[in-house]
C-alpha cells in the first residue's frame, strides 16, 4: 500500500480547490509540476482531490470548474481584464474548500489577504510581503486568519521548517531571546561566489539565472528581503517590531535598475568587493550577509567573521538559522539547509496547501 495510506477513506474524494497566483513565475511552475505529479497519489492515500480551479498573473488568467491541466495552462490563459478577479470570486462560489496560493511577490497582492481570509478563502503563501507591513495590517490579519487559516512557512527558508517550530517554541512558554542566521540563500551563493573569485556583477547575474534571487535581485541586494524575513520571524517569535525597528545595511547603494542596465551599474563595484574579499581573506576571515533580530529589534548587513564560525562554514545557497531561547542557548537552537531555488520552495508551499487541504476537508 502507498505510504501515504490513512486509517480512513470515504467513497468519494473531498475536492478541495487551489487558485494559483503567480502561476507562471518559477515558484508557480514548479507548483504545478508538483501538483501533477502528486495528485493521484493524494486521492488514493489522503482521499483528497486537488483541482487546480483557477490560474492567474499579471497577463492572463484561467478558470475550469473541473480543473484545469496544470502543465499544459498556457493555452488556457486569456488575457487579464478589468474586475476579472471580482467575477472569480463569484464564481468560486462556497468558499470553504478553496485555497489561494500567492506565488507572487507582490505588495498589492498581499494586501488583499485580510479580505480574502474573511471571504472564507484559505491561503498558502510564498509571498513574504503579508508578514513584514506594519504591525497594524499584521494583527488584522491574524485575527482575520483565526477563522481561515493562513500559512506561510515557506516566507523564511523556503522548505526548511522554521516558523512551525518557532510558533511551538512560544506556544509552550519557552521564550526566545533572539534570533541570529544566515537567511538568504541568494545572497549566500553570492558571497560563497566572491569567496570563489567571481567578480560581484558576474555572481549577481550567476544568481539570477539560477533562480535564487528575487524577481527583482536589487530586493536581495537592498537587504530589503531579508529585513522582511527578520520581521516573519521576529513576529512568530512574539517579537511586536514594526518595519522601521530593523536596520538595513545593504550591499549596495544602487537603487531603481533593471534590465540590461542593471549589470553595467554593478560592475562599477566589482573592484571594491574584490578588494574587501581581500582584505577579509587575509584576516582569516570571511564576509557573510548576518539578520539577527530580538524583542527591541534586529539588523541586517554583511559581516566579517571568523572562518570556524557556523555562519562563515555555510555552503552556497544554504540558511542556518541559531535561536537562543531561555532553555536553550548554549548552543543556540539550530535549523539549516537549503535556503532558495524555485523547487524547494514550491515543494515547501506544496506541504502548506496539503495541511490546509486536510483543515478543510475535515
Ligand atoms: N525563487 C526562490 O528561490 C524563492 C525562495 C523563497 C521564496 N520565494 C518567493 O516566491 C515568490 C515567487 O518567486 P519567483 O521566483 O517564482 O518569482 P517570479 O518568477 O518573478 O514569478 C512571479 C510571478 O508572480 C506574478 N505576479 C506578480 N505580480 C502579480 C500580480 N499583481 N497579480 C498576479 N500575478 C502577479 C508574475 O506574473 P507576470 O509574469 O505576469 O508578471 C509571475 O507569474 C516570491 O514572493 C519570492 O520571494 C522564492
């Protein structure tokens, strides 16, 4: 028997279904080759049948009431019109067994999740913008997800287990002190990449097109993505920090570029990350991009630090996370693994919509 096999079958499979936002963007393609893949094997063994009812992103969207295919949505997708999202939402109809799943990076799609929440639409969400606007949207949107559930595990680590562990960690009264880590995996292969010898544009564009970076790679870059993922974490650690409480340092002042622009600005700086690789090289050292975050709040910027320490020793890509709590400090608690790539992330949103799946058809 599969090893997904249950105790308990009902003749016919609880539909539950998905609309995919972001559908495709790296993360959202990958989502549904996942969902392909997966999917008679959740209705033999969680008697669950995902339908991938709706499909959208900025240029098109899809709609079939059986499903639609999701690796042949191509030639599904018509061209995105005025109020078409409006028009979807009736024709979802009862709410209560459909999952949003955000595989954007989008602000403006973030902020309609309090009013989808309370629409009754459950919502799995690769999106950290949701959970680093200020701390009054934030709390509306916890209270609006005590009725239908929101996850996001995948905002901070892409697959590795993190918020689910820091939420237990609170929930059981052990507190935490503060949190210390790697959490960027694109910025990891970078500095892992200047490490190497490669110039900072070259490794830049190298992170690009392996698909580590953010759509936009200035928002990594910026320190912006991860000042968002010290504010998810800070918060799930009880943390009350509004944005503004995490200094940023970036890696560089270059702002507003895009295109083929952008690695011509960048190589204007290849000379002083060589001559700061160097520099820490010599020293025994080397540079990695440190967020640390606590109860008065958190920073994030590169750092030189010896080669022995577990932040230094990490491999490209990778994300390693320390908790120090009251119980455990010495050593900290530590989680680490693979931190970016569009596959372990879809593959991380995939466990957030089947907990969800199984929520709703209970
Ligand atoms: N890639 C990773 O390693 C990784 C790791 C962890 C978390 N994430 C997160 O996963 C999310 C997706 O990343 P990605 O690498 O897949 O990005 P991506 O390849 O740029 O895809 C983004 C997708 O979002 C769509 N989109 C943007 N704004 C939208 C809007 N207002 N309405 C509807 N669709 C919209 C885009 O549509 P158009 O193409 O039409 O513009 C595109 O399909 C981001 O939040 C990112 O932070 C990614």
């Amino acid at each position: 028997m599969n090893a997904l096999a249950v105790e308990r079958h009902s003749p016919l499979p609880k539909r539950v279904d998905l609309v995919l936002i972001g559908a495709r963007g790296r993360v959202g393609s990958a989502f549904r080759q996942r969902l392909q893949a997966c999917h008679a094997d959740l209705v033999r063994g969680l008697n669950i049948d995902l339908r991938l009812r709706a499909a959208m992103d900025r240029r098109g969207l899809a709609e079939r009431m059986d499903g639609l295919d999701p690796i042949a949505l191509d030639g599904a997708l018509r061209p995105r019109s005025a109020g078409d999202i409006e028009a979807l939402w009736l024709h979802l109809g009862r709410a209560s067994s459909t999952v949003l799943i955000d595989c954007t990076a989008s602000d403006e799609v973030a902020g309609h999740y309090p009013q989808w929440l309370r629409r009754g639409f459950a919502i799995a969400a690769a999106n950290k913008h949701a959970g680093a606007r200020p701390l009054a949207f934030y709390r509306d949107l916890q209270q609006a997800a005590q009725s239908t559930p929101w996850r996001y595990e995948t905002t901070v680590g892409a697959a590795i287990p993190i918020l689910g562990p820091l939420r237990d960690l609170r929930l059981r009264g052990e507190q935490v002190l503060g949190i210390r880590g790697l959490l960027s995996g694109s910025l990891s292969f970078l500095l892992a990449r200047l490490h190497q010898g490669a110039r900072f544009s070259q490794a830049v564009m190298e992170a690009r097109e392996l698909g580590y970076t953010e759509p936009d790679p200035l928002e990594d870059l910026g320190g912006e993505d991860v000042a968002r993922k010290l504010l998810i974490l800070g918060r799930e650690a009880g943390f009350e920090l509004e944005p503004d409480q995490i200094g940023v340092n970036p890696l560089t002042p270059i702002r507003g570029v895009s295109g083929p622009a952008l690695e011509p600005a960048l190589a204007a700086e290849d000379d002083a990350w060589a001559t700061r690789i160097a520099a820490a090289e010599a020293a025994g050292q080397r540079l990695v991009v440190v967020g640390e975050v606590g109860p008065e709040g958190g920073s994030v910027g590169v750092q030189s630090l010896s080669a022995d320490d577990a932040l230094a020793s990490a491999s490209p890509r990778e994300n390693v996370l320390q908790i120090r709590t009251a119980l455990q400090h010495q050593p900290a608690l530590t989680l680490r693994g693979p931190g970016a790539g569009a596959e372990v992330t879809a593959a991380g949103v995939f466990s957030d919509v089947l907990a969800l799946a199984q929520q709703l058809a209970r």
